[in-house]
C-alpha cells in the first residue's frame, strides 16, 4: 500500500513536468545575436535550429502528455496491472531520454555553428543560476 501511495505522489508530481524545463538554448542565441557576433546567414542558420526545435519540443510534449494521461489511467483502474504500470513507467523514462537527446543534438549543431569563442561568449552572458530570481525578487506570498 505505501509503494502504491508513494507511486501516486511520484506520478503526480510529474504529471505536469514538461520536457527541457529550460528555456531553448537556441532562444538564447537568438537573444544574444549582436553580443555573438552573428552575420546574417549565422542568424538565419540559428532561428531554422530553433524552429525545428520548436517543433520537437511540442511534439515532446504532446508525446509526454498522452503517456502521463496513460498512467494516471492505469493508476486510477479498478484493478491495478503493476507490469502494466512498469512498463508505462519505462515509455515515460524512454520519452523523457529522447527529449533530453534531442536539445544534446541542438547544443551540438548550435556550438559546431557557433564556434569555441561565441560559445564561450554566449555562456559568460547568462546569468548565474539564481540570479533571474534576485533581479525578479521573491516569490509571492514569501
């Protein structure tokens, strides 16, 4: 009973987790364009990287979506199939692997168009993590 109750909290808790939490990295690029150094055909290269992106971050998405739906079906039936639940559990790992997969292969073609010294650039001008929260300032209700 308790794995059950705690298999509950795990999926809820990851129902509503997208895939790359994180801003695309090729949003940052284009954000970044005139501090890169970026010609013209550089930018156009980037923002066709950041389509495609775009494109198989929301298939990601929707893909993660209808697999997170498929198990809270399965957690909520009647009679609980474990082996089906394992094996529900692992398409979400393997969705969760592709997802991951996919921004690696734009960080690669991103850093192979942008070289070693505007890849550089690009990382020294993000902000440290938990900066953008001390320029937001706290949370609400805090």
């Amino acid at each position: 009973m308790k794995r059950l109750i705690l298999l509950s909290l795990l999926l809820s808790a990851t129902a509503f987790a997208r895939p790359g939490g994180h801003p695309p990295l090729s949003q940052a690029v284009l954000h970044n364009a005139d501090e890169l150094g970026l010609d013209e055909a550089a930018l156009e290269a980037v923002q066709a990287i950041a389509a495609d992106e775009r494109a198989a971050r929301e298939a990601d998405r929707g893909s993660m979506k209808e697999a997170h739906e498929a198990m809270r079906a399965l957690m909520e039936a009647e009679d609980l199939d474990a082996d089906a639940v394992r094996a529900q559990h692992a398409r979400l790992e393997a969705l969760r692997a592709e997802a991951g997969a996919d921004r690696l292969e734009v960080a690669i073609e991103l850093r192979e168009l942008l070289g070693a010294d505007a890849w550089k650039r690009l990382h020294e001008l993000k902000p440290e993590r938990g900066e953008r929260r001390r320029r937001r300032g706290p949370p609400k209700g805090r």
